[in-house]
C-alpha cells in the first residue's frame, strides 16, 4: 500500500511531463528512448526509496513535471539546447537516485560543517583561476564540452554550514544583547561568512542575482534561529553599500540597473532583451497565444534569462500564474518538513534549502517582469542549464529525504 501510494504521484507527473512533450517539436528531443529513460529514472527515484517510512511524495513529482514543462519549452526554443537538456536531466535524477542513501542520513552533514566552507572556498579559487567570463561575469568553468556553474553547489553548501552552525549557536546569539560588541562577535564572526560569500560574488563574479540570494537565504536563516532582526537589518545595510560600490565600478552592474530602470531608452541596444521581453509578455495577455504559436525567439538568450516570458507569452497570465503556483506548493511543502523536524538543525536545513528554491524563483521572475534588475540565475528546472538542474534536483531529494517518518500505525 505505501509502494502504491509512493509511486501514484510520479506516475501522474510523468503523465503530465509526457503530455506537454508530445506537443514538442519531435527533432529538437533526440531519440524517444531518451525519453524512456527519464521516465524510468524519475519511477526508480520513488521505488528505491525505503518503503518503511511515509514521505512527502509529491516533492519529487512537483519536481518532474516542473522539468518537464522546462525541456518542452526550450524544445519551443532550441533544438540544440534541448538535447543538452535531456543530458543534464539523466544526469541529475541520477545523481538525486544515487544520493538517496547520504540523504537518509543528513544529520551527520551537520558534523562537517567547516568542510562546507572549505568547499565553498575551493570552488571559488577554482572559478578565480579558471572560470571564463560571459557578459560581464565569470560565472563557468569550463572542462572540455562540459561547462558548470560552481555557484550552483555552494549555495547548497552555505545553506549546510549555516544550519549547523546556528544550530549550536542559536541560543546564544538570541540572548545576547544587540549593545555588547563582544559577545556578538564572538559568535557571529563564522556568521560573516555567509554574508562574505554574498559579497564575494558580487564583487569578484559581478553576480548581483546570486549574491542576493545567498544574502536573503542567510537573512532568512539567521532570523528563523535567532530572532534577532537587528543583525538582519544590519547585514542588508552593508550588502547595500557593496552593491553601491558594485554599481559604480562596474560598467556591467551599471548597464543592467539602466536597462532595469529604463529598457527603452536604448530599444535597439543594451535594452533590447528586456523590451523585448516585456513585447513578449504583453502579447501572451490572459491565456496565451498558445504552445509554439508565440514569437519568444525574439528575445536574445530567452532559454536562459527569459524563459518566463517565453512561457507567460505562450500559455498567458493564467499559465504563469499557474507555474508560480507549483513552485509555491513545491516551497510550501519544504517549509513544512522543517516544521515538523525534532531538531533545530534539520529544520534550519529545511528551511534554508527551501527559501534558496523560494527566493531563486522570486527574483529571476521579478527581473523578468521588472520589478527588480535582471540577474543571471535560471528558474529552476525550467531553465536551460545542467549546473542548475543538478543542484536543484539534489536540493529536492535532499528535503525529500527529511520528510521521511515512520508509519503510525492504527
């Protein structure tokens, strides 16, 4: 009984992935037994995870069909980009299948906790020695035809250093008084890091999207353990004074806070993509202009950066809508997970992993509609980009993983 109930999700969503795939241009998604195998990773997913326990089983299937719909899309879009798509999501339920054994034991992450530091910090040589830069950030490495994006690991990472650390420290930091400078210090210096890693970004990558993310997820974390909404406060003044300085030494920065204020004043220029893009949504009005029927390839790089408004042109505003609202149960579960955790700890991991999905959405799609600059990172699962798909696949089977719980039985 609970295989059947585990397996009825995924079987639903791969229906629902299957469906929105049948309408793709059949060349742009290779050979069919591709899609044969997705299909029967996204099923093993679910089978080998323990039947002993109960879990949150729509996680995962919330996950497939947003993938899905993801691959139909950039099909619309790119042929090409499409098959690169099919790879990076063989590789990514792959990955979530082979991390399901780690993930049953995630408490033990929280014994590493400077491990994921150290992490983080090699990935970001890494990317200093060797990453290229494109449009103005160096945001890849590049390893033959692979290229990935190291960000997309250590925002997991920063996420298990700070659950653990707050973990420890939580109460501390609470009770100590916003006055005394040393006690404050004492125990939120490791803290910085989080907050140094925003920075980092910003001013070494010029990656103002990610290092608004890392800054809102740590925010968020700091405030669910510790109440203390003067550090959070504080911590938001000095990641706006980095920006300041960002803005005004880095002709990159400068150029997408104009476009953000004014696209059309350079139509022709560096505010093309987002007039464009603000054409595109325009004309999908409240339902669309249907699947393969809009014009989203006029929008320079809209696999990437736009592919909400190729989607909002094409199944309307009911259909974006409609798209938010997966990613806001999706969300909405994760926070729940944390809820129902015994331990501070896993639900500081919960919650950081679930308001690392949540803010990833909030502020590409604001950047899109334009209520905030547009920043490089993907929407998740929906986006072209394997490095993206990677870490939020294992992101979803790790939260899937702590909803596990053991039957009640009557």
């Amino acid at each position: 009984m609970i295989l059947l109930r585990r397996v009825v999700p995924m079987i639903v969503a791969i229906g629902v992935a299957g469906l929105a795939l049948a309408y793709a241009p059949h060349a742009a998604l290779g050979p069919p037994w591709l899609l044969a195998v997705l299909a029967a990773l996204a099923l093993a997913w679910v089978l080998l995870a323990p039947t002993t326990t109960v879990r949150d089983d729509m996680l995962p299937a919330l996950a497939v069909v947003l993938a899905g719909l993801g691959l139909a899309i950039v099909a619309r879009l790119s042929p090409l980009l499409a098959q690169k798509q099919e790879l990076w999501l063989i590789v990514s339920l792959a990955l979530a299948i082979a991390a399901g054994p780690a993930f049953a034991t995630f408490r033990r992450f929280a014994a590493y906790k400077y491990l994921w530091v150290l992490a983080s910090l090699v990935l970001f040589v890494l990317l200093l020695v060797f990453g290229q830069e494109v449009n103005g950030a160096r945001l890849w490495i590049k390893l033959g035809p692979i290229e990935y994006e190291p960000i997309e690991l250590i925002k997991l990472f920063i996420v298990f250093f700070l659950a653990a650390y707050l973990a420890e420290t939580a109460d501390v930091i609470a009770n100590a008084r916003p006055w005394s400078l040393r006690a404050n210090l004492k125990y939120l210096g490791p803290l910085l890091i989080g907050w140094g890693s925003s920075m980092a970004i910003l001013v070494l990558q010029r990656d103002l999207g990610m290092a608004t993310l890392l800054l809102a997820t740590f925010a968020t974390m700091l405030a669910v353990a510790t109440r203390r909404l003067d550090i959070v406060v504080f911590g938001a003044l000095l990641f706006v004074v980095g920006a300041f300085w960002a803005v005004h030494h880095y002709p990159y920065v400068q150029t997408r806070i104009a476009v953000w204020r004014n696209p059309f004043a350079d139509p022709l220029g560096a505010g093309y993509q987002s007039s464009q893009a603000y054409y595109s949504l325009a004309a999908g009005g409240l339902v669309g202009s249907g699947y393969r029927l809009g014009h989203p390839q006029f929008i320079p790089d809209v696999a990437t950066d736009y592919v909400y408004a190729a989607f909002a042109e094409e199944f309307g505003i009911i259909g974006a809508i409609a798209l938010l609202a997966i990613f806001l149960d999706m969300v909405r579960r994760m926070f729940a997970v944390g809820l129902e955790q015994p331990d501070l700890y896993s639900k500081l991991l919960a919650t950081g992993l679930g308001a690392t999905l949540g803010f990833q959405v909030v502020i590409i799609v604001a950047g899109v509609i334009g209520l905030l600059p547009l920043t490089g990172i993907t929407l998740p699962f929906i986006s072209y980009g394997g490095s993206s798909l990677v870490a939020n696949f294992l992101l979803v089977a790790l939260v899937w993983a702590m909803s596990a719980h053991q039957r009640r039985t009557i």
